[in-house]
C-alpha cells in the first residue's frame, strides 16, 4: 500500500461485491493505491460466480462472506458493524464498479475534520470516462422525490465544496460516531434511496453532510442493477413512499404529501404504459406492507430530531427534479410555471 501521508484516524472501506469480481478488481486495485491508512473490507453478496474464489486469494482485503444477496443496505451494514465493533473511527462506502483517484479517502477524511458537526462527505463521482458528473451528492425536492445532484452535468460545471443534502453511497465517508448515534442503514430498502434515507436521517439529527470535489472517484453506472430486468422500478416504486414516510417532518407533512402522491401515481401510471407495470404495481404493493414499520420508524426519528422542519425545508430543492420534464409539463398546463 502506497502511503505518502498519514492519518490519525482508524479508517475502513466497505466494497460490496455480487457476481461481479472483474469490477471489484480494479475497484480494489485503487484503492491499494490510496494515500492514507486504511482497511478494506470485502462484503461478498452471496455470488453464484468465482467471486469468493478469486478475493479468497487477496491478502489486502477483509473478506466477510454472506449466505445471500442482502441487497446494497444489508450488505453495507454487515462491514459497517465490523468496523464499528473493531474501534474504527469512519467507514466509508465505495460501489466495485467504482475506481477512486489515490487522493480519494485523503480528501474526503480532510472534510470531515473542518466541522465535528460533518457526519458525511460525498465525493465527485464522474462517468467512467471521467467526462460527465454522475454525482456530487443527493438532493431531496419539495416533491418528496430525491436524485443525484448534478447528475449529466460537464466536469467544468462541477459544484464547488460545500454542505449539501445528501450523499451518494455509491462514494462517500461516514464517521462511525453517526452510525452510533441515528443506527445503520435501513434494509428494507434493500437498494436505492438507502443513501438519501440515512443522509435525511443524519440530518433530521442535527449531522451534516458535506460534499468535496477534491475527492474524486469513476463510475460504471448501473453496472449491477441492468443484471436484473426490472430491478430499477421494483426497487424505486416500493421505496420512494418509505422515504417520504419516515422522514418528512410534521411541518412539512402535508404540503410535500399532495406534491408527493400526485408526483407518484402519475409515475405509476407513465410505468404501465411504458410496459413495466408489473414490476412498478409489485414495488407499491411491498410499500404498503413495509408501510407499518416505515410508520413506527417515524415515530423514533421524528421524537428524536435536533433541527426545526424550517431548517429542513430550507435544505431541500425547492422545484421538481430536473429528470421530470412530463410532470413538469402536466404543472404548465395548470399554473402557467
């Protein structure tokens, strides 16, 4: 391991890894380049392919090996539990289509020491080919709909450093100290939004969330997801209502409630029409069922929140996400906007 520069802190890496060892290897062939101290931990998402094989081999890696697919959120938590049980004092998460720059975890770590109030560092997480922005974070619209903050967007345009909503966790460093404090990820998400649903948490509970462009990492989007038709909407239409359930905080309940629903069913029904009805009517049905606990969730996170929902709605992007040109179209023709 190249290590130019030191670091008081203790620091992990958690790398998810399901049937896709090719990815993974170049994943942590970076991050052997990185230049702080660090300890990478392999999650393997029960792989049917010759994933456990080929990371078996790897001495610079922790592997913990599961039984099954926890999904993204399960399987996180299973590396950020063993870094929180051996004193780490930050975890952060980095998908295996990923390849970070060698000053990645540097940079991110740097942000993290300008503010004790920064839970959370998200990075400039660029396409693959480095041209196009993927993310700088995770905005959360006056819609009650979340998405990559400046996704599609040119490099030259990339966002200067700053606090932000949410984080990617595709890309990003969480200290230790705010697992502790607002619990891990939430796994009945099993994938999608899980990022948006702990950054809401964290900052429901007084946290920040900070994003550096210094902290560079190259993204093969959707590398894992396009492996299972319909995954995508199952997983979009079933968490969507889980997030706006247990986060919007009473005073913006009902006004981002009518935005939110109106928003959905439209969604729901553009689904249908455009053929995947039934894995977007599957993932509402589960978002009732899951529902319950969403609600009884609700009650610890909104009994337990440090910040007013006036600060909260200042934090949140005040228009329809950039991605929702035909509910943006639907509204012109109502108010003329």
């Amino acid at each position: 391991m190249n290590m130019t520069q030191t670091s008081t802190l203790k620091l992990a890496v958690v790398v998810l890894n399901w049937n896709g060892i090719s990815d993974t290897a170049l994943c942590l062939d970076a991050l052997h380049k990185q230049t702080v101290p660090l300890t990478v931990i392999v999650v393997d998402n029960g792989s049917s392919d010759d994933s456990v094989q080929v990371l078996e081999n790897r001495s610079d890696i922790i592997l913990l090996k599961q039984p099954a697919n926890l999904g993204f959120a399960g399987g996180v938590n299973v590396g950020i539990k063993y870094a929180t049980e051996n004193n780490f004092d930050a975890v952060a998460l980095l998908n295996n289509d990923a390849v970070a720059d060698k000053g990645w975890l540097t940079e991110l770590v740097k942000t993290t020491e300008t503010d004790e109030k920064i839970g959370i560092v998200t990075s400039l997480l660029l396409s693959e080919d480095g041209n196009l922005i993927d993310s700088t974070g995770e905005q959360y619209s006056k819609w009650g709909l979340p998405f990559p903050r400046s996704r599609g967007d040119k490099l030259a345009n990339a966002p200067k450093s700053g606090l932000v909503f949410g984080a990617t966790g595709g890309a990003s460093l969480y200290k230790t100290a705010l697992f502790k404090d607002i619990g891990l990820f939430d796994e009945g998400f099993f994938a999608y939004y899980e990022d948006v649903d702990i950054s809401f948490r964290a900052q429901l509970a007084g946290w920040k969330v900070a994003y550096e462009p210094k902290a560079i990492a190259y993204h093969k989007q959707g590398a894992t997801s396009k492996k299972i038709p319909g995954f995508t909407v199952y997983q979009t239409f079933k968490n969507l209502p889980l997030l706006f359930l247990k986060n919007v905080p009473h005073g913006l309940l009902f006004r981002t409630g009518v935005r939110f629903y109106f928003a959905y069913w439209l969604m729901l029904f553009n689904a249908i029409a455009k053929g995947s009805g039934i894995p977007a009517i599957k993932g509402l049905g589960k978002s009732f069922i899951l529902g319950f606990k969403a609600l009884s969730d609700r009650k610890d996170i909104q009994k337990n929140k440090r910040v007013t929902y006036k600060y909260i709605q200042s934090i949140m992007w005040d228009d329809l996400p950039p991605v929702q040109t035909g509910l943006r179209k639907l509204r012109k023709l109502f108010t003329g906007k």
